[in-house]
C-alpha cells in the first residue's frame, strides 16, 4: 500500500523515536499501549512500530480552538479508563 501523496510505503517509526515524535516519554506511549488509549501500533516480529499517519491522527482527536470548545473530542490520560469515559469512546 503506497501513500498517495508521495509514491512511497508508509513511514514506520519504532516506540523511542514514536515518543520523541509526540513530545512525551517513552514511559507514557508504553502506558496508553496497556491501556488502549494510544495511538494504533503494528507488532512486527516482537517490534512496536507506529505510522506517522497513526500518530498524527491520535493527536488530531485533542486539537480544539478554544477551551470552550463544546465539541472537542478527548485524549485520555495514560491510565486505565472508568466506566463513563470508556461509555464515551
């Protein structure tokens, strides 16, 4: 499967460079993987690997214009979820 926009396969970056990539730690990627609240990951012969197309799609759901903003999706926390922000996916 090749990007439409430039020709090439997907960009795949392993979990340090995926973390560095977001501006957290790796600790905290490591986190939302066990909790299910990160971003999609690929397993590749005991490799995580994340696309740039993955990571740049996680963060999108936080962006907001304002702190108002009534229709802003959320980013969970590195956690286990409660029942009601689970009921909210």
């Amino acid at each position: 499967m090749l990007d439409p926009k430039t020709g090439l396969p997907p960009r795949y970056l392993r979990a340090p460079d995926a973390a560095r990539f977001l501006g957290i730690s790796i600790r905290t990627l490591e986190k939302h993987r066990t909790y299910g609240t990160g971003p999609t990951y690929r397993k590749v012969g005991g490799r995580v690997l994340y696309s740039v197309e993955d990571l740049q799609a996680w963060t999108a759901i936080g962006a907001r214009k304002s702190a108002s903003e009534q229709t802003a999706t959320r980013v969970f926390p590195a956690r286990p979820l409660t029942a009601a922000e689970k009921a909210s996916l």
